[in-house]
C-alpha cells in the first residue's frame, strides 16, 4: 500500500516523492498493481504534481 501525505507543509524531497510514486504501481508481494482506485490516482497524481514543483524549485525547505 502507498505511504500516505504528509501533513500540510512538510516539504518532501524529489528522493522521497519518487520512491511514493513508484511504490503506487508495486503491489506488498513486489508485483505490479494495476489499475489504480480513484483515491490512489488521486493521491498518485498530487505527488506528481509536488515532484514537479520540486524539480522547478518551486518549494523551499523550511530552515
């Protein structure tokens, strides 16, 4: 099962949103899960979304 958001304003590094992407398409057995619920496209294409801005640079990292 994919890892759930963290809460709002928790900055997540690209290494981190990759690695909750992917883990969206691999089932506990390391199988491929497809097709995805519509709570999981949902979610799997907020962390796109974030990936995106992080790899424009678009998020700060609090200090």
């Amino acid at each position: 099962m994919p890892p759930t958001s963290p809460p709002d304003g928790v900055a997540r590094s690209a290494e981190e949103l990759n690695a909750a992407i992917r883990a969206f398409w691999i089932d506990g057995r390391g199988h491929p899960q497809v097709p995805l619920s519509r709570e999981q496209r949902a979610e799997y294409d907020e962390l796109c979304a974030a990936l995106r801005q992080v790899q424009r640079g678009d998020v700060t990292t609090a200090a």
